[in-house]
C-alpha cells in the first residue's frame, strides 16, 4: 500500500561545481549584498554568467521564487536553480521546509531527476547543519508527496521522482552532521509519509481493521502490539468506544502499541484518535461537513507513523500507545441522543449529540492511558470544528494539566516547523458539561467555546496524570494545498512528537 520514498541523499566532500546532478541550487537571501560560498564558486566556474544574470532578471530572492539559468556545457549540470529564501529575520524551521519544498516540486516540473546544493547559509541562520539538512530533507521529500494509489498508470509514471540528492560538505566535520541531519529528516518523512497515507486512503479501505492490520505488521521484537474486539471491550468496560461503535457494521478495534528501548527511563502514554469514518451518527452532518471526514482517524495514523519508526530513533522513552479505532454511523442499532454510556473509570456520560463522538472513544482510551502510570500522557484528535474556527487550519490547540509539559511540545514544534497554540482549560466552563442524568453529558449548549469544552470533558478521564491534548483538527487535512502537505492528509504532529521523544527537551 505504501509508496515508497526513492529519492536518496549523498553528502559528498567536493566543491558544488564539481557535483555531477542534473542540476544544482544555491540559495541567497532576500536584498543580500554578499552572495553565499556557492554563488561565488559556481559564478566563478560558469565564467561570470551567474552573477550577471541574477542582476539582468532583477531577483530579489523573496520567499518562494525560484530563478532558473542552463549552464551550456561549462560545468556537468545543465541548470542552476537561484532559490530565494526571503528575508533571514523571517526565516524559521517552517520556512525551510517550505523552501525546500518549493525546490523539489520545481525540479520535479523540470523533470530533473539529480539535484544538488551546498547548504552554506546555515551558518547565517540560528540553526546548525544538522538541523538544517533535517528540514532541507523534510522539505524535499514532504513537498514532493503525492497520493498517486488510484491514479491511472499514465499519470503514476509521468509523476518522475527525483531520484538522487547530492549535498556537498565543505569539511569532513560538516559531513557528519549533514549526514546525521538527512538521516533523521528520511526517518522522519517517513513516519508522516505512512500516516498521510492512512489518511488519504478512503474510509472504506482505512477501516479499524486495516488500522490494527497496519498496527500487527509492525510488531516484532521491539514493538508489541495488541488488538481487542468488541467481545474483549465489553470485558473491559469500553462502554464509549462501544456506544460509538453501535450503529456500524465495521467491528471497532482498539489497538496498543508498545515500544519499550532496554535503557528506558520514562514511559510516555500517547493516544490517537480514529473514527475511520464521522458521519455525525443520527445527529447527522450535513453532506459537506462530511465530504471530508475520512480525516478523523488522523490521531490514530500520527500514532501509527511514530510508532513504525520508534525503533530505529535512538530514544530511552517507553512509549505506549492507544488507538480506539471505530466508524460513527447511523443505522438502527446507533447510539440515540439521551443514551447514557458508561466509561471505563465508571464515570457516566449523557450522549446529547452523536457527533460529538471523539471524546466519548478517547474517553476510555485515556483511562487505559492513565492505568499505565505514566510520566506524560498525550493525546491528538481531530475533536472539534471549534478550534478550527479559533486557530485556523495550519495550527493546532494545545492543551494540558502540565504546563511545562505543554511549553514543551510547543518547542518540539517550533524545531520541526510545525505550528500549535495554547488554549486554556478554563474551569469555570465546567458547568457547561453537568447533565441531570449522569455525571456528565458529551456536549456543552453553549455555542461558544467548543474546543475548551472539548478538552474539559477529555480531563474528567485522566485524573492526576500530567496530561497533554493536541487538537488538530485544522492542520491534519490540508482542503487545500500548502507548499509541505498537498490535498490530503499532512501527518501532522508525527514529526513533533518524535522531536519531543527524542530531544533531550523531552520529559
Ligand atoms: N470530527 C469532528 C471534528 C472536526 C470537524 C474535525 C471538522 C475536523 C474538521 C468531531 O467529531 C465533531 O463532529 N465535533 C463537533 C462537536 C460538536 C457536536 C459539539 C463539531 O466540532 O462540530
Ligand atoms: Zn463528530
Ligand atoms: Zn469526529
């Protein structure tokens, strides 16, 4: 099911004119009155042509525009590539990728299948080598993602990969780090790679039971996996992942992963949301709030992407993860509003709207979570439309009980490009979620507020334990494309939970 990402890098110590790819790209910043090393060179080796026409094209180098020049003969690659990086106290860990990713889709429309760069305006940045190879990697492979699966052929072979990166270092020390960085940024592509697939892959193939499929075939040695039915749930007491999981004909599953490295020293809980498919249940949602709700397992596949390359990340974290994977449908054996659901700490729940699911399945998960005693527990969900209309579609809520915790994984973020913003647990909304029946019922009547009200139900399940919430609900599907994610599913918050594990920022 996977495509598999062909493109591969090599770092090299020679100088960039010497690099034989098809084509090579210096980068400048935007108004620079010095060129960087590779300019100089190249301009030097191509006889004065390169200098000359930057100046005779006006490039300014702004963000995102791309000059392109033949180099006839004088050197072995045909192209030069000027890209321009914007204004360096704009430049951060997003606008990297970003411009790398620009970079590979332009060399993917040029059909070139060897490009090459030295990556010298590092040293201008506040970022070392290795950081910066990571996201020019991120960037290239990312950028360049597209879900081809139920593309014709013709379309399929017409999408030329660009095969080879080369990357000249201009010392043997910065050969290491370049190579350390390229080799986290593939890892990392990777992991966000198998969850954009998982989420792009429509609901009626990416069921609960090809998740727990995809979550078996990763079990070995280093990571366990464990699957429970329906049977085994109602054993267990899952009355949420159960109630929601009534009106569909899928089985529910719910899945746990477990990676624990020999040097462990704290165990992190991490749960993903993953409705396969959110019809909205009887509270039904209109056809268009539904076209894309294939997206709503995305928590679930972010955990998925992490765990297919824990092992290979060298981190001393235990990890855990919890995945209630189920549809919500209607049908007549759906969950009505009025029904009351019992939780598996014992607490009772009035469902009053079914479209307010989410909650009600991680609900269950989270007091799994909070058995397993962990230092951190860690949820991401696609949970409300609400912190969609509060952050925009490029930024997730962050929200926790730890608030070191939380500024934590804001800096993992901030170290991979990705983008979350903290939403407060304002107690005083708790009111909202009374019921006269039970303990508590699913949805708040007030129309404001959505994505706090949200994350106070999902506290009521996690007690003492130092809890973080991600609600992605934005940023895990792109509607439409944006430089480092095209239509689909964008992986969001893989690569920054794998920063958070293995940083020493972490726990
Ligand atoms: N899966 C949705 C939230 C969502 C909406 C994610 C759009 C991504 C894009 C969730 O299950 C839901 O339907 N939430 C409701 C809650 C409401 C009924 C309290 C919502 O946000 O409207
Ligand atoms: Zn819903
Ligand atoms: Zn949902």
């Amino acid at each position: 099911m996977l495509e598999l990402n062909l493109m591969k890098f090599e770092v090299k110590l020679v100088p960039i004119e010497k690099l034989e790819a098809e084509a090579l790209a210096v980068f400048s910043w935007q108004e620079a009155r010095e060129w960087p090393q590779e300019v100089l060179r190249l301009d030097k080796a191509l006889g004065g042509i390169l200098k000359k026409t930057i100046a005779e094209e006006e490039f300014k180098a702004a963000f995102g525009k791309i000059l392109t020049l033949h180099t006839h003969g004088k050197i072995k690659p045909s192209r030069i590539l000027v890209v321009g990086l914007g204004k360096k106290e704009e430049f951060d860990q997003a606008v990297l990728r970003r411009n790398f990713a620009i970079l590979g889709k332009k060399a993917k429309d040029l059909k070139i299948k060897t490009l090459g760069f030295g990556l010298s305006f590092a040293k201008e940045t506040e970022f070392n080598l290795e950081q910066i190879s990571q996201g020019a990697s991120e960037g290239l492979i990312l950028g360049t993602y597209k879900f081809l699966r139920y593309k014709g052929e013709k379309e399929r072979q017409e999408e030329r990969e660009i095969e080879a990166v080369e990357i000249t270092a201009g010392k043997a020390q910065d050969l290491v780090s370049i190579k350390e960085g390229i080799t986290r940024g593939e890892i990392y592509s990777g992991a966000t790679t198998l969850a954009r697939d998982l989420v792009n892959e429509p609901a009626s193939v990416s069921t609960p039971t090809h998740l727990a499929k995809v979550a078996k075939e990763m079990a070995g040695q280093e990571i366990k996996c464990q699957i429970y039915d329906r049977k085994q749930m109602e054993k267990m007491g899952l009355g949420g992942i159960l109630g929601v999981a009534r009106g569909s004909d899928e089985p529910p599953k719910l899945i746990r992963l477990e990676h624990k490295p020999k040097n462990a020293r704290k165990k992190v809980v991490l749960v993903g949301k993953a409705v396969t498919f959110d019809t909205g249940g009887l509270s039904l949602k209109p056809w268009d709030a539904m076209e894309t709700m294939k997206l709503d397992m995305a928590g679930g596949a972010t955990i998925l992407g992490i765990f297919s390359v824990l092992p290979k990340l060298k981190s001393n974290v235990w990890v855990v993860g919890f995945i209630p994977a189920t549809e919500n449908m209607p049908s007549g054996h759906a969950l009505k509003p009025g029904d009351v659901l019992r939780i598996r700490n014992g607490k009772t729940v009035e469902v009053l709207h079914t479209d307010a699911e989410g909650r009600l399945i991680l609900a269950d998960a989270l007091c799994l979570g909070v058995e397993e005693k962990p230092e951190l527990l860690l949820d991401l969900a696609t949970l409300t439309g609400a912190c969609m209309v509060a952050l925009g579609e490029e930024v997730a809520g962050a929200f926790g009980t730890d608030e070191t915790m939380v500024k934590k994984v804001e800096k993992a973020a901030l170290g991979i490009g990705e983008k979350i913003w903290p939403l407060p647990l304002v107690k005083e909304y708790k009111e909202l979620l009374k019921s006269p029946v039970a303990d508590l019922k699913n949805v708040s009547k007030s129309k404001y507020g959505g994505a706090i009200t949200a994350a106070l139900f999902l506290q009521e399940f996690v007690g003492e334990t130092p809890w973080v919430h991600l609600d992605i609900s934005g940023p895990a599907f792109a509607e439409k494309e944006t430089p480092l994610v095209p239509q689909g599913g964008s992986g969001f918050g893989v690569r920054t939970i794998l920063e958070f594990l293995i940083s020493n920022l972490s726990l």
